[in-house]
C-alpha cells in the first residue's frame, strides 16, 4: 500500500463516509473513491462495506487497523518534524532513559538546554533498560540514559557520571547506615534483575548479610512511595531518594558506598551531530554537580 492508501483508510475510518474522508484530506469525493478503490485493488480484498449509509470496516481491515494506525501516526510525526525544521528550529533529540534517571535527574539537564537552544524539540521516553535498549538498537532513540554499565553490541557506553544507594526510612536515622545494620531487617529492595538491585545484593553477600526483603519493586520511585506509606525502609539510588524525600523521610548514606553508575549509549561507530553531542555534554556538567550523587 502506498502511504497515500494508508491516509484513506485512516480518514474513511474516522468519519465512516467517503464524502467527510476527502474533506478530511482536501481531496475531491470521486478522487477519495479511487484511492480507496486501488487500496483494495492492491491487497485483494474489501476494506469496508456499506451498513445503513455509513462505511464500516471489514474483519480484514479490522486486523490491519492497529497497524495502519501506528503507520498513520509516523507520517504525521514526520510531517510535524518537517514542518518545525522548515520554520527554522534547529533539531529534534529522542532520548530514553530509566524511571530514576527521568524523575530526578533528566528534567533539570532538559531544562536547561532549552533555555540555551529554544528551538529544539524532545521526545522523551521512559522505560525499563531493556526496553531502552530495544528502543535504541532499531533507531526509535537517538540516544539512552541508564544506571547501568553493561554494554551491548552495536551500542556505544559512555559512563558520565554515577550515584549511590541510599537507605531511606521514616524512622530517624545516622547520616551514615553500615551494611550491617541491614542485617535481619525487613526490607523494600530492588529487583535483582535491576542494575541496582544486583549491585546490592552482590555487596550484601560479600558482607555476608542475609537479605531479607518484606517487599520487592522493580522501580526505584515505588520503592520511595512504599517507605511514604509506612511499609518499611528501602534501599533506593541517591538521585531518586532526594527528589521524593518528604518530611518525616531519612537518608542515610551506606557504608561501605555502593556506587552506581550513570551511562549514556549512542549507536556504535556513528558519527554524533552537533544537537547530541552538545546534549550530552549538558548531561556530562549535570552529572558533575555535587547534588547529583
């Protein structure tokens, strides 16, 4: 189908008639028709039939719909990033990174670039590292944040600062809180499928701590709402602990420190333009300021 069968099937399926689809594309009803008529001409089957004078799609086209519809969605996005380049902006940066990392940590690095390059648009995503990883391998991101160093074929890591893991309480507590203490008590942890989460539990068996969780999260920010709630003290990067520390909330530093780090991938053995590389040394001096860690 070309992309110009994917508009009509998309326009006929908002409004149901041929006549408010080519309205909708500013095109004549008999050239609506015909455009709908090579469509289906192409694929070998209906996309829509006639019930009480509206156009309603065909169990083919019901299938094909969700796809049509992400396509449909591409080409508007392209057509939205075309028109802000030809009004003079000057870029388009798409960036992932982990839930920690867009809470306390990305916002401010965002906000200042924009106030230097107001022209520049985002889009920002937030997921989990292997979907950001997934997400970069087939190019729907220019570029990652994560709190973790492991590499990746075809990716290139580039380590630009780090944190900690904190141990956030509603209890008051030490400034700084041994591994030790640790021992015997009930816990929020992080997944050991986490970066994080593996780091800790690494240091708690070198220590020979046992770790007891009362509760497991995959996230650092569900981990911080549960010790809100009064669930228990949890073990949580430094950078989200402050963002949503409340009164009545503790940070303790461990002892020893369980450094994590901060790292940015780009595609591998590509050349960066002028917009990311600038970006990512905003990153860089952000990560570089004492409140970060």
């Amino acid at each position: 189908m070309r992309l110009r069968h994917i508009e009509i099937f998309e326009a006929i399926r908002r409004t149901g008639t041929l006549t408010q689809a080519a309205n909708l594309l500013h095109i004549s009803q008999p050239a609506a028709s015909k455009l709908l008529a090579n469509a289906e001409a192409q694929l070998g089957f209906p996309l829509f039939e006639r019930v009480k004078g509206r156009l309603v799609p065909t169990p083919e086209a019901d299938i094909l719909a969700p796809r049509m519809s992400r396509l449909s969605q591409d080409l508007a996005n392209a057509r939205r990033l075309a028109h802000s380049l030809k009004q003079g902006r000057q870029g388009h940066l798409r960036i992932g990174c982990t839930p920690a990392i867009g809470m306390a940590f990305l916002p401010a690095v965002v906000a200042g670039f924009q106030k230097r390059n107001p022209s520049v648009t985002f889009d920002i995503r937030t997921q989990h590292t292997s979907e950001l990883i997934d997400s970069l391998q087939t190019r729907d991101l220019d570029l990652i944040l994560t709190l973790s160093a492991m590499g990746f074929p075809g990716l290139q890591l580039r380590e630009i600062g780090g944190t900690e893991l904190v141990r956030l309480s509603r209890n008051p507590q030490p400034p700084v809180s041994s591994l030790s203490d640790l021992a015997g008590m009930p816990l929020i942890l992080l997944d050991a499928r986490d970066s994080a989460g593996a780091l800790l539990q690494q240091a708690l068996e070198h220590a020979g701590i046992p770790a007891q969780p009362s509760i497991q999260v995959q996230t650092h920010y569900v981990a911080c709402a549960l010790v809100e709630a009064g669930c228990g003290d949890a073990i949580v990067d430094a950078m989200t602990a402050r963002a949503m520390t409340k009164p009545g909330m503790y940070i303790s530093r461990l002892e020893p420190a369980i450094r994590i780090p901060l790292c940015v991938m780009t595609h591998h053995h590509e050349a960066q333009g002028r917009l990311q590389a600038a970006f990512i040394e905003a990153l860089e001096a952000q990560a570089r300021a004492p409140s970060v860690s």
